[in-house]
C-alpha cells in the first residue's frame, strides 16, 4: 500500500481526535470527584 498524504492526514486526524477526547474524560472525571467531594462535605 503506498501511503500518502490523505492517509497520513486521516490517521493523524484519528490520533488527535483521540487524545483530545482521552484529555476531557480525564478533566470531567476530576469535576466529578471534585463536585463529589463538596456534596459529602
């Protein structure tokens, strides 16, 4: 398969799209606990 630059593009474009949703599950994970917190309190 000759790679080329639309491949590259689209994989590229699925790697980031995965770390930016990885990055969100990550913070609203941490208001989650965060907000938890203040309600036992």
């Amino acid at each position: 398969m000759n790679a080329d630059a639309v491949f590259w593009g689209s994989v590229i474009s699925v790697v980031i799209c995965v770390v930016i949703i990885g990055f969100l599950a990550v913070k609203v994970g941490q208001l989650m606990k965060k907000d938890a917190e203040r309600h036992n309190k």
